[in-house]
C-alpha cells in the first residue's frame, strides 16, 4: 500500500496501524495476530501479509477506505499489487 498526499503517512505502534490522512485525528487500526506488517522504513508505504486471503482483502479495505484515491489529484491510499 501507497499513500500519497500532504500530510498523508502511515506509522506502526506495537500492535496498532496509525494513518495520518489529513484529518484533525490520526485514525487507528488494531492490527490482528494473523496478520503481518513489514515496516519498508518509509512513512508512505508498507507490505501486509496474511495466510487468509479474505481477512487480508477486508483489512485492506478498511484502510483503503480512509483516503480512497482521487486519480485527478494523485492522492489517497492506492494498492501496488493486488492479487
């Protein structure tokens, strides 16, 4: 997952996803045990992996839906790869 946009990042918490999308409040995701956040140390993108796929896709969604992307101002949460 990319982010892109002024003020828009992503930082991982211990067991929690914290998305800055330019709102007042940061928006918080618990992050369950089944998944897997690898952290590329940059606050624009991240790589999640899952052994369920539709758990994975649902998790996905939830943070795609914060900041869907406007394809005219290049901004919002887009998908690199999508199986």
């Amino acid at each position: 997952m990319t982010i892109k946009g002024i003020g828009f990042k992503f930082k991982l918490e211990e067991n929690f996803l914290v998305v800055y999308s330019g709102n007042s409040l940061p928006t918080y995701f618990e992050v369950p045990s089944n998944l897997k956040i690898l952290d590329n140390s940059s606050s624009n993108n991240f790589s999640v992996f899952s052994g369920d796929f539709i758990f994975l896709n649902n998790f996905v969604t939830k943070v795609r839906n914060i900041a869907v992307p406007n394809k005219y101002k290049e901004i919002g949460i887009y998908l690199e790869k999508k199986l």
